[in-house]
C-alpha cells in the first residue's frame, strides 16, 4: 500500500504538464523534432508489446516489462515540447492542442499515467493482467489522435 501511495505521488509530480517556453529548446523546430522522435520511440515500444499480446511474435516477459518500462519513461517526454509557437512548421498536431490545452493536457496525464500502470502490471508477467493494462494506455494513443493530431 505504501507503495502505491508512494507512486501516486511521483504521478501527480513527474505528470504535471505545462506549456510554456522550455529552455531545452532553442527554436520551435527543435521542441517539434523532440517530441516527434519521443513519439518515434513510443510507436516502437507499442508496436512490439501488441505483437507480442496479439500472438504475432512469442511472448516474452521479460522483453515485455523491458518495453513497458520504456514506454513509461516516454510517456512523460513530448507533452514538454508543445508549447506556444510550436504550432507552426513540421508538425501534424492540430491546432485544438492549443486551443483545447485543457483537455490535452488532461488526456496526456491521462496516457503517462496509463503507461506506469502498464510498467507495474508487465512486473507480474501475468498476460491477462498486462493486456488489460496495455488496453487501456493504447486507447490513450487513439484518443488523442483523434482529437489533436492530424
């Protein structure tokens, strides 16, 4: 129980979004390259454990907790790189992620949140439990695609 106290502490810390400049990035091209590629890494990351919850390649625990690890630390990377005048050059997020800042901003605490729960259920090596998860921060990707990405 601490545990889980304890987790849901570092969430609400290492989720909170914001979206104002970042001195990471020194042009708007650089913020749109960074989270293009954090979301790169993700699609990776998905893209291997749904193989491997789908049958399409042999389930490998192991390699599976490697990936939700993974894609939990990249959950929390992109949303640092939408900030204002990120909107424009080599982009296909929408315009809503600004003027919907809320909503975004609460669906991608949403999909953070959702992948550490992957990463502790993919601990169990149990498929049934791990598949649940994985549904759930899967939808995540879905959701916010249909609504801010173009």
């Amino acid at each position: 129980m601490k545990f889980k106290k304890i987790l849901a502490g570092a969430l609400l810390t290492t989720c909170a979004l914001s979206v104002s400049a970042n001195s990471a990035f020194k042009e708007a091209s650089d913020a749109i390259e960074y989270r293009q590629s954090a979301f790169s890494m993700l699609s990776v990351q998905i893209g291997d454990m749904g193989a491997m919850l789908k049958g399409k390649v042999p389930f490998d625990a192991e390699q599976f907790k490697m990936r939700a690890n993974n894609a939990a630390a990249l959950s929390k990377m992109p949303w640092e790189a939408f900030y204002a005048g990120t909107d424009k050059g080599d982009t296909s997020a929408l315009a809503a992620v600004w003027s919907e800042n809320t909503v975004f901003v609460e669906k991608a605490n949403a999909f953070a949140a959702n992948a550490d729960k992957l990463a502790l259920a993919a601990q169990s090596g149990d498929k049934a439990v791990i598949g649940k998860a994985f549904g759930a921060w899967a939808k995540g990707c879905k959701d916010c695609h249909k609504q801010f990405k173009d």
